[in-house]
C-alpha cells in the first residue's frame, strides 16, 4: 500500500505464469506504489525476458515516492530504451518488450492515474459499474480495423493478431501515448499481457473482476482462467484499487480522462505464436 501522504492510496495483487506451451515467462511486471506496469518480452528474439526485465528494473528506481509525474516517465522509458539497447550478443541483443500500465499522479492537488502504452500489453478500468479498455493496441490488426479494412469482431481470431508496431527495442523508436484519467475512490485497473486477454473475452475479464473483491484473489483468478482457456502464451495480471483519492470539491465536472503527450491513436501471427515486431514479419519498420 502507498503512503497515506500518497495522492491514491492502494491495494494491489499480481500474478503471473508461462502458461502451457512456454518454456520460459518473458513477462514481467512491477506492482509497487507507485507503478503499475507489465512487459512483454517479444518473441523471436534473444532473450526476450531479458528485455522486460531490464525495463521494468529501471522503472522500480522510481518506487516508493508519492507520485509521479509525466516527465519522470519520459525520463524513465529513455533509460529504458538505453538499457535494452545496449543488451550484449547472447544476452539480450535485439531483444524488444511492450510496456503497459498506470502510475500515480498528482494534478493540481488531486489523485489522477497517469497511463502508459507501448504495445499490445493492455490496461482496463473499471469505475462506477463501468469497464473498458483505456490502452489502445499498437498492433497491425489494430491498424487494420482503425483503416475500416477488418471488422473489430475478427480483430480477435485474426492469425497477425501478434503483430506490433511500437515497442521498447527491437528496433522500434516510437513514442508512448499517454491517458490521464481522474480517479475515484473504489476505481480498479488490471493491467495485463496480451496472454490473459488473448485468451478471455472482455466480458469475461470483467466478470471476474467484479467477483473477486481481493485484488490478488482478483489477478490469481484471471491468470487461472487465461490457463484454463488454453494458456497458449505467458500470462501476466496486475491489479491495483484505490481505497482512498485526494480530491478538490471545487470542480466536479472538470475531470475527464485525456490523452497527453504524443497524441493517443485511436485492441497479434498465429494464436501459438509470440509477440513479433512487424519489423520481423515485413522486413520494414
């Protein structure tokens, strides 16, 4: 849990597995106040779990304070990005992971999630009754169904649905979007690798989410559910609540969730397939 002095004080639960076809989890996730965040170590590279685990090492240094703002995210995925490129031959080289996930903000006094997306790793709030998906896939099949050219229904069962187009390494330089999103108290995140929700439906993400009260009773059920649906990639889930929001009552209509920093656009081969670079698959960027 944060610091009382903390802007969102939270409970979080976390959980994590191979799955039923890998050797090896190539996720990995940070669940500490005030960072939320999975990495998704792509495949067909060396070491791919290398990778996450080096990105999600750089941003642990930023554990334990209040909040954070979006300059200490830039200043983070830089080093990031860095750290992953200079991975050694055998030990990580060309390597590439996604990163996904909320940490906490501090706006003009008020507690706001400050969102973060590169890749098709995914976050999901639910608020007030209300579910949806506020991360947007860096995918073809996402490009694809933005252009009109694939039905948002196929985008699912469709066989580049591991296909990316933004990544940290592998040759990728694009930017991160951004969401600020006020929070309230009660909000829940889940914060997830493409393995949970390729696996369920978003119906059945919310479901469960609604069920288990617990954040990690919360996050060891949905990874459950992903293996028992087949469990054909690593599975990673993170779960945050917020049990108390530092708020101003001066101005209750003022709080929307936007995107910042570089503009927000706009949810991967065959299902037994990893996360792949479209680099890799097109032999472009």
């Amino acid at each position: 849990m944060a610091e009382t002095s903390a802007p969102i004080v939270v409970a979080c639960g976390a959980a994590t597995d191979p799955g039923l076809r890998r050797r090896i989890n190539e996720d990995s996730y940070l669940a500490q106040a005030p960072l939320f965040l999975v990495a998704d170590g792509m495949g067909g590279h060396n070491a791919g779990e290398v990778a996450s685990a080096a990105v999600v090492e750089v941003f642990s240094q930023l554990v334990g304070r209040p909040s954070l703002t979006q300059d200490d995210m830039h200043a983070a995925l830089a080093t990031a990005r860095r750290r992953v490129a200079s991975l050694p031959p055998g030990g990580g080289a060309g390597a590439g992971t996604t990163l996904a996930g909320v940490v906490v903000a501090d706006i003009d006094g008020e507690g706001y999630w400050l969102a973060v997306n590169l890749g098709d790793s995914r976050t999901y709030h639910l608020s007030d009754g209300h579910f949806e998906q506020v991360s947007v896939d860096h995918s073809f099949v996402q490009e694809l169904v933005d252009a009109g050219e694939l039905a948002a229904d196929d985008a699912h069962r469709d066989a580049r649905r591991n296909v990316i187009t933004r990544a940290i390494g592998a040759g990728s330089d694009a930017a991160a979007d951004y969401w600020l999103i006020p929070a309230e108290e009660g909000d829940r995140i889940l914060v997830c690798s493409d393995g949970l929700s390729g696996e369920l439906e978003q119906d059945a993400i919310h479901g469960i989410l609604l069920a288990e009260t617990d954040p990690q009773a919360a996050a060891t059920r949905l990874v459950h559910e992903a293996m028992v649906r087949g469990g054909r990639d690593n599975i990673t889930a993170v779960v945050v609540d917020a049990l108390a929001v530092r708020s101003r009552t001066d101005r209750p209509n003022e709080r929307d969730t936007v995107p910042v920093g570089a503009p927000a656009v706009a949810a991967d081969f065959d299902i037994d397939a990893d996360t792949l670079p479209r680099a890799a698959v097109t032999g472009g960027s």
